[in-house]
C-alpha cells in the first residue's frame, strides 16, 4: 500500500504515472508496476536470499506462488549450471 504524504491511500492509477515518470527519467523501458514484484523476487534469489525469506517479503503465502510465478532465472545462471554441468562431465572420462 503506497499512501500520500497525508497518509491517505494513493489513487493506483496516480501511482502508476508517478512510476512511469520515475522510470522514464531514468531511461528505464515502460513496464507494468506490478511486474517489479517480478524483478525483485528475481534480483534476490539471485543475490542468494532464501526462498523463504523472497516469500514473506513479498507476501505469498505458499513457497510455490513465489517459486513458479514470480521468480526468474537469468541467462547468466543457466550459462553458469550449464558450466558446472560440463565440467563434471569432463571430469568422468
């Protein structure tokens, strides 16, 4: 919940253009607010944050909403599993 400096609710679509204008300035591509729900479960399951810890910050209530829906795996990770998985191949013959 986002409140004005007078701690009433902000009208959401208020929020939204004040999102859209911040991001702008900041030559941020135009995204859905909610999709930042995305990015930061994303941003701190890669930073090594615990699941569990991704899931009460964020405010689901099963462990598989944040696992299957809000959390991504980047490029680089699966480059990196990948990596690992070719050097333990490497290693058996």
């Amino acid at each position: 919940m986002f409140t004005t400096r007078s701690g009433r609710p902000i009208e959401p679509r208020n929020l939204y253009r004040s999102f859209l204008r911040i991001a702008a300035s900041a030559d941020l591509p135009q995204i859905r607010l909610h999709d930042t729900r995305h990015g930061c479960a994303s941003l701190l399951f890669a930073a090594g944050v615990a699941p569990r810890t991704v899931m009460e910050i964020l405010g689901h209530s099963q462990i598989a909403v944040t696992m299957n829906v809000y959390t991504h795996v980047s490029d680089g990770d699966r480059r990196e599993a990948m990596g690992h998985m070719d050097r333990l191949l490497r290693r058996r013959r």
